[in-house]
C-alpha cells in the first residue's frame, strides 16, 4: 500500500499534512465545529459507525448468501480495501492548501462545479439510505423488546420505526453538531459491547447444543448470483462511512497523521468486535441465520431485552453521526451559530432536523428491508464515493507524482469498482422488487 501512495503527502503537505509543521491553510466557512478532537475520539467515531446495531445484520446479510469461504475471505478483503480506499481521502484533505471539510468540497476542488453537486447527490443519497437502515433496525430492537412480553401482535413494526424516529428526533434536537457529541461516544461503546456480547455468547450456547447446522448456500441459479453479488455490496457498507472529510474535519493537527492513526484503530481493534459476532452467529444457526441476529437467539428473557434495549440506544446515536453532514448543510445554510439553546437555533433544529428524520422514518417504515438497503447502499453510494471516487481523484491530484505503475493500478480499481457498482446496484435493485412483491408497504416483518 505505501509504495502504489507515494507521494501522499506532498502537495498536502505543503508541509504540513506530514504533520510536523503548521502552515496557514485555508478553511472553509461553517456553523460546525473543527479541529477540536483527538484523533482517539476520532477514532471511536469511526468505529462507532462499524459497530453499531447493523453488525447484528451481517450474518444473515452476507454470511448466508455467501457461507464460509465466500464469508470470511469477503471480510477480509473488505477490510484491507475499505483501509485503502479512506487512507487516499484522508492524504487529500489538505490538498492544494485548502482543508476540504465536506467530500464535496474536496471533489469540487479537483474536478469543478459539476462533480461538487453530483458528489453531495451521492453522498446525501449514501447517508439517507444508512439513516434508513438505522431507523429499520431501530424498529426491530423495539419490536424484539416487546414481543418477548407480549404475544398479541396489536403492535406493528411500522409503529416501532415511528418511535425510533421520534427518538432519534429529539436526540438530533439535543446534539448540535458532531463534536458535541463527546461523552455520548463513551455511551455508544458501552451499548455495542453489551448487544456484541449478548448476541456472542447466546450464539455460543445455541451453537454448542445444536450440533447439526446446514450451512448450504440457499437459492438457486439466478438467485444465488444476484444474492452474493448484494452481499458484495454489503460488504464494502459494513467498513465505510461516505463521509470521511466530514469526520475529518474535526480532528486537531496535524490533521493527516492524526486521520491515519484513527483509520489505523478502526481497522485493527474496531473490527474485532464486528468479526466476533458476525462469524459466530452465522456459526450458531447456518444458513437460518435471521437478518436481525437477536431475532436468532435463545436465552433469558432479560439478557435479550437489555441486548435489544442497547441496540436500540446506540442505533439512536449512531443515526445522529451519520446524519450530521446533512444537519451541518442546514445550520451553515441558514446561519445557525452562537448558543445551541437560543430561541432560533433550536426552533430550527425542531424544524429541520425532525423535517428531515419525518422523511426519513416514512421510507424506513414503509420500506423495512434491512439487507436489501444495506446492499442498495454499497451498490449506488458506497463503491461510488469510497472506491471510485477515491481512486480517481487521487490519480487525478498526483498525476505528476505517481509513476506509470501506480496509475495503472488506481485505474484497475476505478474500472473494477465501477463494474462491481452496477452488477451489485441491479441485484439490489431486483431484490426490493421481489420482497415488494411479497410483502406489502409498511409490512410487519
């Protein structure tokens, strides 16, 4: 990886992205803060976003499509080039003397206007979809907690979308900008080791008394191949967030080496977590595997309701991290700054931001598909913004820097990736179609 990025720092370093010293570079106006936090909080940020409550999807979302090899060598890869691709935007932050704080901005610098709008179409649509998941999950842990009490059924899962929304409504109302989020990362960590743990350890024990698992990849034929090419597409949705420059921009200096050693701790110990319970839940049940792993589970009724109780809480926060480009769009739009308590500022909140999550809980509810929209997602948004784009504006940026070889191989990834973007994008596609087929909008699954 160090040889094909070489020359990495040099433009952005000016020299300052190399991080020994601080030269004047510019930076854009917004009502957010920047450079306030460590490259630790930074860090958990990160892996906030990869251990939140969607890691109880994966087993069901790409194990079961894929089995064993497919499972394992997938994540694997995944892991390696999602680390890759998001060290390429990181070395650009700085480019051309200017901190490029939105993705867009750092795309627009390169290429021009036009690729700015289309970039922030991209990314709006990325992080749209990932809130739709987040509010779909939220109204299955709500779900879960409730039908292990009552068995009536009068309560629907669209009913428990609509109050993860409100929920997540009024923490958005609450939390003015990333930054703030502070001890409520702390929070986060401690709610996804207790659903990680629960979903392992239950997993264990129901894997031990039943020796016998089919771990047969279902389907046939033509849906066998769309199925693994979605779980793809889930895959590279499990490791990246489409908004790194976002997250980028609240790291101290040196803003470069500092991105790199938070992307260094996502990938290495932030992973483990999302490995352990992946693997051994997909272990435990085989191919039955449920898309909502504590759906699987058997055990005490307690333990499962504290698990889902977590999920639930840390699906809250983790939505506000993914939503705060759009929130950040909205407050420097329209001159949020000064007290986040002031009259204005947070009737605008109450506005925008539950405006915005109203949306976004409708389609959730309407639309409670969790593994389709996670492969929907990496098809159309992901390989686009973290693959694509990061290869090519990189290629573009270094041009004189880059030798014969390493050109070569950026544009392998921006061919491949754009390829595995369209194949993924219609097996996504084709599966909404057949479960909307099956099941009706606002189904309660």
């Amino acid at each position: 990886m160090r040889v094909l990025m070489e020359g990495a720092d040099s433009d952005s370093r000016s020299p300052k992205a190399n991080g020994e010293m601080h030269l004047e570079v510019e930076v854009p106006e917004t009502a957010h803060q920047i450079s306030k936090d460590s490259w630790f909080q930074v860090g958990f940020v990160l892996t906030t976003g990869i251990n939140s409550a969607f890691v109880l999807g994966y087993s069901g979302a790409t194990m079961v499509p894929l089995g064993w090899a497919g499972g394992v060598i997938g994540f694997v890869l995944a892991t390696g080039i999602s680390l890759y691709a998001n060290a390429l935007i990181a070395r650009l932050h700085e480019f051309g003397g200017k901190r490029h704080i939105r993705y867009r901005d750092l795309a627009g610098h390169i290429y021009g206007k036009k690729a700015y709008f289309l970039t922030w179409t991209l990314q709006y649509v990325n992080l749209f979809m990932i809130n739709t998941g987040f509010l779909i999950l939220a109204g299955q842990a709500l779900k879960a907690i409730y039908v292990l009490f009552r068995d009536d059924h009068d309560m629907k899962l669209p009913y428990f979308t609509a109050i993860g929304g409100f929920v997540c409504a009024i923490f958005a109302i609450g939390i003015p900008h990333l930054s703030a989020l502070g001890i409520w990362l702390g929070f986060s960590t401690f709610l996804s080791l207790i659903y990680i743990i629960v979903a392992f350890v239950l997993s264990l024990i129901d894997g031990i008394k039943d020796p016998s698992k089919d771990y047969s990849i279902p389907g046939s034929g033509a849906s066998k191949v769309f199925s693994t090419i979605g779980a793809a597409a889930s895959l590279v949705f499990a490791f990246n967030t489409g908004m790194l420059p976002e997250i980028q921009a609240t790291i101290r200096q040196p803003v470069v080496k500092n991105m790199m050693k938070a992307l260094y701790f996502q990938f290495t110990a932030g992973v483990l977590p999302l490995y352990a319970v992946v693997f051994m839940g997909y272990w435990a049940y085989g191919s039955t595997t449920s898309n909502y792993l504590l759906n699987s589970v058997s055990g005490p009724i307690w333990v499962k309701a504290m698990a889902n109780i977590a999920a639930f809480l840390q699906t809250v926060i983790a939505l506000h991290i993914f939503a705060s480009p759009m929130y950040e769009y909205l407050d420097t739009q329209y001159g949020i700054t000064g007290s986040a308590l002031s009259p204005r500022n947070l009737s605008f909140r109450i506005v925008a931001r539950g405006g915005y999550l109203a949306v976004n809980t409708l389609v959730s509810a309407a639309l409670p598909f969790l593994g389709d929209f996670m492969s929907l997602t990496g098809a159309i948004s992901t390989f686009p913004l973290t693959f694509i784009l990061a290869n090519h504006m990189y290629v573009v940026a270094k041009d004189n820097k880059l030798n014969s070889l390493q050109k070569l191989w950026h544009w392998l990834n921006v061919c491949f990736f754009s390829c595995m973007s369209i194949t993924a994008a219609i097996a996504a596609l084709r599966l909404i179609a057949l479960d909307s087929k099956t099941y009706n909008l606002f189904a309660d699954l």
